[in-house]
C-alpha cells in the first residue's frame, strides 16, 4: 500500500510553531556590545609550561626579526602582503619558529603594524626590539574556536591550547561556553601570559547587554592622597588600613613576614651580584633569587588591584557623576636627586614619598573607575588640580597656613574658620569646580586626555 507524503510547506505552519529569533544590536536599539576580558590562572605540567615558554620566546622572536625586515625595507616595500609572506618563509627555514603556531604568528604581525599605526598617529612612541628578560612573554590565540572552553567542575575549566593540548584553569565567573555560547555572546579569543606568579590565560568576551540606563545617584568629589587613599566630598573615606605602609613596612602591600623575606632576599641578591664581572651572565642563583623577588612583588600588586577593583565598584554604584582630579603623576613622582653643580634636597623624604604614590596607583583608581561608571550609567570627569588642597570649601579664599597638618584644615579668613579634615576639604572643592562648569574632560567611559595628533605622550604605552 503506498503512502502518501505530506506536502505542506513551511510557510503553511502557523505563526506560533516557527521558531522566533533573538533580536539582534541592530534590530534592538536597547542593546549594546560590550567587550571585556576575563584572566584566569593556568593548572600547567612542568611539559606544558615548557612548550609556553618556548612559544613565548619565539613570538618575541618574530616579533624582533619582523622589526629588523620592516625597518632594513624602503618604504614601498612595507606592506602586510610582503610581510605575511615575509613569515611564512621564515617560520619554513628556522625550525624553532615553527614552534608558534600559524595563527599566534599572524597575531604578531597584526600587532606589529597596529604598533606603527600608533606611532603614526601620535599615540605612543615607534616599537622597538624586545629583549629576552625585559619583555612580557605572550602568546596570542585570536580565533575562539580554537579554545574549545569547557566547564568540568565548579571550580575548574578546561581549554584547548594549540600545540600544547587541554589545560586546566580556575574558573573564577561564568562564560559563554556550550548551550550559552551563541553569534552575539561568546569568547572570540585569548593571549596567555605570563607573570611572576605563572602561566595565565586572558579570555577576551563578548557580549551584548541591554544599555545602562541614566544614574540617578549623588554627584561626588573625590581626593586621592597617600594617607587616605581616597577621600570623599560626602565625608566617606576608602582606607585600606591592614595594608598600610610604615617606616618599618615601606611594602604596604605585604605581611611583615613577607617584608622581612623580602629584605633579606634583597640583601642575598645585592651580595650575590656584588661578585659578578662585568659582562658576565646572571648565575641561575641570583636569577633564582630575582624570581622570588618579583613573585613577593607580583602578590603585592595583586592585592592592590584587589582592592581597587572593589573599591572602585562601590563608587560606581552609588554615585551619578564622579569628579577626580587631573593628575600629573608623572611629573609629581620625578626624582629629588638634582645635579652635581645643584644637588637636591630632602632626598631620601621625597624618593618616599614617590615610591608610596607608586603603590597607590592613582592613575589605574581613575581608568577603573572610568570604565565602571560608563558601565553603570554615570559619568566620570576631571578637573584642574591646582589650589584645591589650599582653598578653603566653605568661603573660597586660599589663605596662607590653612592647611596646619596632612589632616587638619583651618580657614585662617577671619569672617569665615572653618575647620575640618583637609582631604575631605579637598574633595569638596573638587566638587564644586565641576559644578562651576571647569571640567576638563569629561568622559562617558573614555577619560582621556586630548592632545594634537603629532603629539606623542610623555610615556610610551
């Protein structure tokens, strides 16, 4: 008996059966794309590290034998064809180059010329050669599928690694990977590096998430100092007072436990190194003890940006419009030393001083809490710093000996004296600039500094 086919077409289907699709940024002028990275530490074999380090050394190796062909070539020469296939010869003739794999090669081309774009444009200095102990070693994977990311355990992820193989890392927050990972929500790439702590992998995400909505929180002032790290037009403070540096602790990042270890590996080093010539090479002991150093170091700064991240997040989220000063870091850690003919003064005081503003970090306080308020709704701005410690928030006069100590103000203007903390007296008149309309820069997520397109920072990126 024969059957009979059905013939209805797809079209004939109501409307409810056919499978609807998810707006798209386009379509849906509520969302947005946001893109954002997420580090995670590598759980590597002694084999695995050993194959990393080996790719790390030949991208910075690629890195310098494309500078030397880029800058030996007339300029007509110079184009990404030439120098594409420029790589692809070298990594048939030089067997180590191979090591790399063909994607993370293209990767350091595409830095390269992204680093004479920046150049070009004003942006950073020229690129130069990296050298084997000064440079981060890293490795780029920059298409997503090639990581295969899966979730094995609450705490732990797997990852594909080319030429290296699966690789465990801690799975510290939720990502796109399997069912969750679609066209608009996933991983596009990653770059492992690598720091004084080991092997670590830094997953670049995308996302698209509906468009912060206005912040209707306070508007805030704040002062960044040494004392108080950060001090608030409302009268708050953000203190960090078991990390806090002192005389017997300069670290203010460590333990005294890991100060005393840091002292003492600081004293084998400067003995051990005391024993080298000229021109020879670094003994693997003293390369040991430099590595223990920078591991002591390295979990400092962690601590800090731990702190920081946190720090910054409360802010975000409680405050509208944030106002900061507009640091010159730079010219205000500037060494005391001064010159043969006219030697400085205070010396030993200001190198502490510098190396405490060091620690605080201002200027990474302020790029974190750009970003987060544009995240949140609100809006970061900057303003002029000069006279803001001296001048007195309540009537306005700058008078001499109002500032009688780091933390006490006291208006010496006869029809005013007012009197309080003088970080807290600062933020207030951080504050009331913006209000008076002399903000510099304000910035919906991007506080940066305009300058002309010729003109190159004072440090290169």
């Amino acid at each position: 008996m024969a059957t009979r086919r059905s013939t209805t077409n797809k079209q004939d289907l109501p409307s409810v059966v056919q499978p609807q699709r998810a707006a798209t940024p386009a379509q849906d002028p509520g969302l947005e794309k946001r893109q954002f990275g997420q580090r995670a530490r590598l759980a590597l074999t002694p084999a695995q590290a050993r194959l990393l380090d080996e790719q790390a050394h030949a991208a910075r190796a690629m890195w310098n034998l494309l500078h030397d062909w880029w800058t030996m070539l007339a300029s007509n020469q110079r184009t990404l064809a030439a120098a594409d296939a420029a790589i692809r010869q070298a990594r048939q003739d030089i067997d180590w180059l191979a090591v790399l794999p063909a994607q993370a090669a293209q990767a350091v081309l595409k830095t390269y010329f992204q680093a004479w774009k920046n150049c070009w444009e004003g942006r950073a200095n020229a690129p130069t050669f990296k050298a084997r102990f000064r440079s981060v070693m890293s490795v780029d994977i920059p298409q997503g599928r090639d990581l295969q990311v899966t979730r094995v355990h609450r705490r732990w992820g797997m990852v594909n690694i080319p030429k290296v193989g699966r690789v465990r890392f801690r799975w510290t927050k939720d990502m796109p990977v399997g069912k969750k990972a679609t066209a608009d929500n996933r991983i596009t790439g990653a770059r492992l590096v690598k720091d004084p702590l080991g092997w670590h992998i830094a997953f670049r995400v995308q996302t698209h998430e509906p468009k912060p909505a206005p912040h209707t929180g306070p508007e805030v002032g704040i002062d960044a100092g040494v004392a108080v790290p950060l001090a608030l037009s409302d009268g708050y403070h953000h203190t960090h007072e078991e990390w806090k540096s002192t005389k017997d602790k300069p670290n203010a990042w460590l333990t005294d436990k890991e100060q005393a270890t840091l002292r003492a590996l600081e004293r084998r080093a400067a003995h051990r190194k005391s024993f080298r010539k000229p021109g020879e090479r670094t003994s693997r002991r003293l390369r040991t003890t430099y590595d223990r150093i920078a591991r002591l170091r390295a979990r400092a700064k962690r601590r800090a940006i731990d702190w920081q991240h946190q720090t910054t997040t409360l802010i975000a989220r409680t405050y509208g419009v944030i106002v900061v000063e507009d640091l010159a870091i730079t010219n205000m850690t500037k060494s005391a030393k001064g010159t043969v003919e006219e030697p400085g003064r205070n010396v030993a005081q200001k190198s502490g001083l510098n190396r405490a503003i060091s620690q605080e970090a201002w200027g990474r306080t302020v790029t974190m809490l750009t970003y987060k308020a544009a995240h949140y709704g609100g809006t970061l701005c900057k303003v002029p710093a000069p006279g803001t410690s001296l001048r007195c928030s309540a009537c306005g006069f700058t008078t001499p000996g109002s500032r009688e100590s780091q933390a006490v103000f006291v208006c010496k203007n006869e029809g005013c004296g007012w009197s309080g903390n003088a970080d807290h007296n600062a933020a207030r008149n951080t504050l009331h600039l913006y209000r008076m309309g002399l903000a510099l820069v304000p910035a919906a997520g991007r506080a940066v500094v305009r300058r002309a397109r010729r003109v190159k920072p004072a440090t290169a990126r």
